[in-house]
C-alpha cells in the first residue's frame, strides 16, 4: 500500500546502482588535488602534528603557517603568494 501511495517517486532508492554512482560522484567531488598540492600537503602535515600535541589550530594559525610554508617551498620561489 505504501509503495503505491509513494509512487515512482522514490524508487531512485531502492535501486542499488543508482545509489551507487550518486555515492562514486560524490567521492569524485571531494578528491580535488588543489592548486598547491605541496603546500597542501605540507600544512596538513603540520597540522596534524601539532593537533596530535593537543594544540588548537584555528583559521588565523593556517593562514600564517601556510605563509611560511610558502616562502619556504622552493617550487613556489616564482610565483605569487596566494591571498
């Protein structure tokens, strides 16, 4: 009775496949490499190890410490810092 009053409506979640590459575009969204792959990697790096000592990080501390990541990363000497 139920699945009458619903109607096709909500059929998209009985189906397995559909379910699946909604999941797969989603995992696809969030896997972006960035447009500074070493300093992304280098500040998260960093991160994590001062979060593991139990320190705060906050939006203010990121933005400094990406700062001197930046001066000292030599693949980044040509370029302009980011804002």
């Amino acid at each position: 009775m139920i699945s009458k009053v619903l109607g096709p409506k909500y059929d998209h979640l009985d189906d397995i496949d559909k379910k699946k590459d909604r999941y797969l575009l989603q995992d696809k969204k969030r896997s972006s490499a960035g447009d500074w792959p070493d300093l992304e990697a280098a500040l998260f790096e960093w991160q994590q190890r001062i979060e593991q000592k139990k320190a705060i990080v906050t939006s203010e501390i990121l933005k400094e410490k990406a700062k001197q990541l930046w001066s000292a990363l030599p693949q980044y000497n040509s370029k302009d810092q980011p804002k």
